[in-house]
C-alpha cells in the first residue's frame, strides 16, 4: 500500500507540474522558433512554435552582418576573465570567514550581508569612476574587473558554509607536514570545494555574460567592445525592430550557458545541496 501511494503521488505531482514546465519554457522555445522565421512570418504566425519554413539566413545576418560574432569573442573572454578572478577572490575570503576566528568577524559578514540591498545602479558612478582613474575604460580588462570587483555577497557565504563544515584534522596534518597557509589552501581545501567552485562558476558566468549596464556604460566609446548582451540591441531601430534577427542572435548567446550547465550540472546541484546542509 505504500508503494502505491507513493507511486499515485508521484503521478499527481508530475501531472501538476508537467504544464507549469512547459510554460515555463514557452518563451525559450519562442525564441528558438522565431529564429528560423522571417520578421512577417513571426507577426503572422503569432504563438506558433513552428515555422512554415525553416530558414537559416537569420544566423548568417546576425553573426557577419551584426558582428555577433565579434560580440561573441568579447563577452566569453570578459565572462571567462570574471569568473576566474571571482573564484579565486570569493573562495579566500570564505576561507579566511569560515575556517578562523578574529575579533570583529560578524561585523564583516554583516557589513557584506548588508551589501545585497544595495541596487547595481547606485554602484555604476563609482565604478566607472574607479575604471576610468585607473585609465581602463574602454578596454576588455576594465569590463572585466568591474564585473569582477563587485562583493559577490552570495559566493562568499556559500564558500564559508562549505569549508566551515570540513574537519580540522586536514589542516592540522598538512600542517604537520609542513605545509604553509598558501599550500593548504590551494592544494587542500580549494581542490575539496569543487561542488562550490561549479556553482560559482556557473552563476558568475551566467551575470557575466547577461550583464547589459555596466559593458554598456564602460564601451560606449568603442563599439567594437560590445558584449552580446549591448551588440543585440542593434537590432532594435527608431521604426523598425529585426525581431528575426534578435531571436537567432538570442539563441547564439545561450548556446554556451546550457553547454555550459549541462557539463557542471552534478557539481552545481551538490554544491546548492552543501550549502543549504550547512
């Protein structure tokens, strides 16, 4: 009788949550669809998901003539560059904030805490003060290490929920053994977190490559420096829209966020699990 309740309630949560899964997914799909039609088939056919006829002439336009393939290059090395230094940056500080003791320690977590309210926009004059001082703007690195800078409140406390829960005895026997702080970290803790490295990497590069403001504010000078995100806004005219082209330049720029979900996804859902065990 067990069995089969459970497998009843089973059914009856899948039956529930079966339609809420496909509209959900309904927009995406949309966009996909809408990337193999021409701009008046998307206006005639409305909601349908699937074209009259399958052109692939959109993709061409939009990665040559759109320069989304230009586009394409900045935001994966401005996305890659931010995730590494973020990585690094965030699992320190977890480190230091989960793995010691020091006067003043709640303080710090409260003050990073206390961060998460404060909205992006009210940050930008700062920033591309701060990157204009240190005379890159315009530049991929200035991009960069703005996407990088801010205080990633979320990582760090992922990062200190998960390596306060590891037992002391790792540090104490690489200590014994001679190890210094640097060695511990980088060969001992660090390769523990990877759980916590994938959902990092995965959340950072998904901001990074979404991100419109701050490549927008920092590459407004050059245009070449566009980041997909900016480049699709081309698309839009004062008195016409390719919404053709937009959907096939959409799809392009997510191509690399589900490949790269679809490869990190074990590690992403043992890390979210960690952290909410911690």
């Amino acid at each position: 009788m067990a069995l089969q309740a459970k497998r009843l309630r089973e059914i009856v949560i899948t039956l529930i949550l079966t339609p809420i899964a496909l509209i959900w997914i309904y927009p995406f799909l949309w966009m996909v669809s809408a990337s193999f039609k021409t701009n008046n088939e998307i206006f005639r056919s409305g909601t349908s998901l699937i074209p009259d006829q399958f052109t692939f002439e959109n993709f061409q336009r939009a990665w040559v003539e759109a320069n989304i393939s230009q586009y394409f290059l900045n935001t994966a090395l401005i996305a890659i560059g931010s995730v590494m230094l973020v990585v690094m940056t965030t699992s320190m500080m977890g480190y230091a904030l989960g793995r010691y003791s020091f006067p003043g320690k709640r303080i710090v977590i409260g003050i990073f805490i206390a961060t998460v309210f404060l909205p992006k926009g009210y940050t930008i004059i700062p920033i591309f003060e701060l990157i204009s001082n240190l005379e890159l703007d315009g530049s991929l690195l200035g991009v960069i290490l703005a996407q990088s800078g801010g205080a990633n409140v979320i990582f760090i406390l992922l990062f200190m929920g998960y390596f306060s829960q590891l037992p002391k005895e790792l540090e104490e026997a690489a200590i014994v053994d001679g190890a210094g702080f640097l060695r511990v970290f980088f060969q001992i803790m660090l390769p523990l977190s990877k759980p916590i490295i994938a959902t990092v990497v995965i959340m950072q590069f998904i901001a990074s490559w979404n991100d419109f403001l701050l490549p927008l504010v920092l590459t407004l000078a050059r245009p070449e420096l566009r980041t997909l995100s900016v480049g699709m806004y081309a698309f839009r005219g004062e008195y016409f829209t390719d919404w053709s082209g937009m959907a096939a330049a959409a799809t392009i720029a997510i191509i690399p966020v589900i490949l790269l979900f679809l490869v990190m996804q074990r590690y992403f859902i043992e890390g979210i699990a960690g952290a909410v065990k911690s």
